[in-house]
C-alpha cells in the first residue's frame, strides 16, 4: 500500500475527520479533500527548542502524493522516512 492509499485508509478509518499522527519529533495531520476522495496532509518537526516546524504539505491524487501546486512531491530522504514511520503507525 503507497503513503497516499494509508493515508486516505486512515481517515476512512477515523470517519472522514482530521486526524494527527504523532511521535516525539515529528507530527502529521490528515485532513479529507472535500472535491475528491483523498487527503490533505501537513508533515511537522519539533525544533530542538520546542517549537514545531512545517517540513512539508500536500494531498493525495491518483494514489500519490501531490505538493500543493499539483506537481509530484519533493522532501528529503529523512522527511520521507519520518512521514514512512508516523503512517505504519496509523
């Protein structure tokens, strides 16, 4: 299963409402499309001084993952594993 079909599994699961999905450094929040069948998603970082920090947003189409504008998605490897690890746990 891709991120984007977790992702869209996990708010089907939690009846179409926003949800977050968190561990001690990182946070995503899912919330449903209402134009379409997907998600919309916000990937944080804790700072070292406790603030949280936008790492990356997007959505989800056709079974991937979308940046605002549309295009094909774009984060570090460790953004990546970090989104990887917070949705194995949903």
């Amino acid at each position: 299963m891709t991120l984007a079909h977790r992702m869209v599994e996990t708010l089907r699961a939690h009846r179409w409402r926003a949800t977050a999905i968190a561990s001690a450094t990182d946070r995503v929040e899912l919330h449903p499309l209402e134009s379409k069948l997907g998600a919309g998603f916000t990937l944080w970082r804790r700072q070292p001084g406790g603030a949280w920090q936008v790492v990356a947003s997007g959505h989800t189409e056709s079974g991937a993952l979308r940046a605002p504008e549309g295009e094909r998605l774009q984060m570090s490897p460790t953004a990546w594993r970090a989104l990887e690890a917070l949705m194995a746990q949903a």
